[in-house]
C-alpha cells in the first residue's frame, strides 16, 4: 500500500484563485507515486469561496471540504484541517498561490529521506511592499533573539510534515495559537527547503498591518516570558535611580537647605514613573488574558460542514 499525502488548504475569501490553484495543485499530486488528497479548509468567508469548493470537490473524488462556523483566524483554521488529517505526511499550502504547489515533488523527497518537518524558506517575497518585507524581517529577527524555542527565520507556514509531527502538533490544544512557533516547538528531524515566493494570483491579502501587529503579539508571549523579566528589571531599575535622586533631594536639603520645589522637575519625574508602570501593568496585562483565554476551555473552532474526500490517486514511477 503506497504512501498517502494531503495538501491542506486553508482559505479565507479566496474564491477567486481556487480553480486555478486546483488546477495547479493536481498537476503536481498527479506525478506523485503517493496517494494523494486535498483538503479545503474554509475559514468563514464571505464571498463565493465556499461555493467553489463544493463545485472542486464534486469535479474530484481527491478533494475534500470543511467549514467552520465562523471565521477563527488562519492559525485555527490550520489546526482544524490537521485535526481531520488521517495521511501519513499533510503539506500546508495557501490557496493564494505565492508558495507554488510545483514545489511539492521536492518537499515529497526530503521526507522520504527521512525529515519529518520540511518547512519552505523564502529566499524572496515578490509582490510585497517594502514595509511589509521589512517588518516581517523583524520579526522573525526579534522572535529569534527573545523565544527559547528556535523559530526559523523568514519561514511562513509552508511546508511539510509527517505523521508523527502532525499527531504531536495535534496533541497541544492551547488556545492562543502562534503555529509557526508550535511548528518549531514539536522538534524532530526538520529540514529547510529555500524557494522564491511569488506575488499573488488573484484578490489581496488578508492580513493588515494590524493584523500582522497582534499575530506578532502573539508569538512573542506565546514563546517568551522575557516581556514580563524586562518590566522587572526596568522597574528595579526605576526604583533604584528615584530612591537614589530622593537620597540625593533630602541630602541638598540638610546641607544648603532648598527653595520652592521646581514644577517642570516634579511633573517629569511624576510622568516617567507612571508611564513605566503603566508600560509593566500592560505587559502584564497581556500574559494575564492570555492565561484568562486558556482557563475558559472553549472549543478551539466549531465545524459546519464536512465532507472528507471520497477517493485518492496514486501512480507507479518505473525505478531507473
């Protein structure tokens, strides 16, 4: 019985690209010596993506369809498509067509070879503004220096991963998700595959920079708790330099005595301790929900609709 393979597809308002990156996508699985399927995941989209799928997966026995209730955000939509991911290696692939599906033969390979997480890095991201590409070097930089746990630099959510590591992936139900650092976290035998990110084939992304803003969020206190010992020392620090300058006012004051205490003097020292607490409360304030998100044990996503592929396609390649 030969191997099986899914592509997992999470989508979100990208009815308009569908039928070409279907198109693309069996191109590719067809040439696999693997039984292969897909699985459309809708993330509660409101134009005609739902629509689509259903039309893609009654032209293919190989394509499966599974929508949520709502939208939950790409990281919940991912878990959903893992969690109903039975193959013995899933490759995560966005319906948009930046990341090509032509790649998929090379990833194939380097799990045959023994990885267990093939993840694709981008060498270049064509079709992005400079600012996006900027801050999302950043990011990954900061998130480099500030988690304990390695995430990849300049890797998105590309890529494969084998049984093992899907299960593993699969076993971490917290609630706020940051997936490419839960992908780095599972460990196993993880190799880098570079490529060339192309522009989008149709509509537009997304994620805003807002959107962008709380992902980063997420990671960073999903992965650190270096935040919270910063605002520790920050305000050791703070509180070392005041009691020092009020030493400093009361000796003054014994020895050459002191006239009216200076407004701008007392209204910058008032405006700096407040705004360092005010800056601690909120970084505590962020960890605290978190931990309040996590205690209130809801579902991580709710399905509408399933319909699990009905067939696979595999191909024998004669041996050289």
């Amino acid at each position: 019985m030969s191997a099986s393979l899914t592509v997992l597809v999470p989508a979100y308002n990208e009815g308009e690209g569908l039928r070409e990156f279907q198109r693309r996508t069996l191109a590719v699985l067809d040439g696999l010596a693997l039984s292969t399927r897909i699985l459309y995941v809708d993330d509660g989209s409101s134009d005609d993506t739902w629509s689509v799928m259903g039309d893609l997966a009654r032209a293919d026995a190989r394509v499966g369809v599974l929508k949520l209730s709502r939208n939950f955000g790409k990281e919940l939509a991912l878990t959903a498509g893992l969690d109903h991911c039975d193959s013995d290696a899933v490759i995560i692939l966005d319906a948009d067509l930046q990341d090509p599906p032509e790649l998929i033969p090379q990833f194939v390979a380097r799990w045959q070879q023994g990885a267990d997480v093939v993840a694709g890095q981008r060498l270049e991201r064509h079709g992005e503004s400079w600012l996006k590409r900027a801050t999302a070097s950043a990011f990954y930089r900061v998130m480099a220096s500030l988690a304990s746990t390695p995430v990849p630099r300049d890797t998105g959510d590309f890529r494969l991963m084998s049984r093992r590591a899907v299960d593993a992936l699969c076993g971490m139900r917290e609630r706020q998700r940051f997936m490419k650092g839960l992908f780095a976290w599972v460990g196993f035998r993880q190799e880098a595959l570079i490529y060339q990110r192309e522009a989008r084939f149709a509509g537009r992304s997304k994620f805003s920079y807002w959107r962008l803003w709380n992902l980063a969020l997420e990671g960073i206190t999903s992965f650190s708790t270096l935040p919270l010992r910063v605002a520790t020392y920050v305000g050791v620090l703070t509180s070392l330099a005041a009691f020092g300058f009020a030493s400093w006012i009361v000796a003054k004051t014994l020895l050459w005595g002191e006239s009216v205490a200076g407004y701008p003097s007392l209204m910058s020292v008032m405006l700096f301790l407040g705004g360092v607490q005010l800056m601690a409360l909120g970084i505590i304030g962020e960890y605290l929900g978190r931990l309040y998100m996590e205690s209130k044990q809801r579902p991580l996503y709710l399905v509408d609709v399933h319909a699990p592929a009905h067939g696979s396609a595999s191909t024998t390649v004669d041996a050289d």
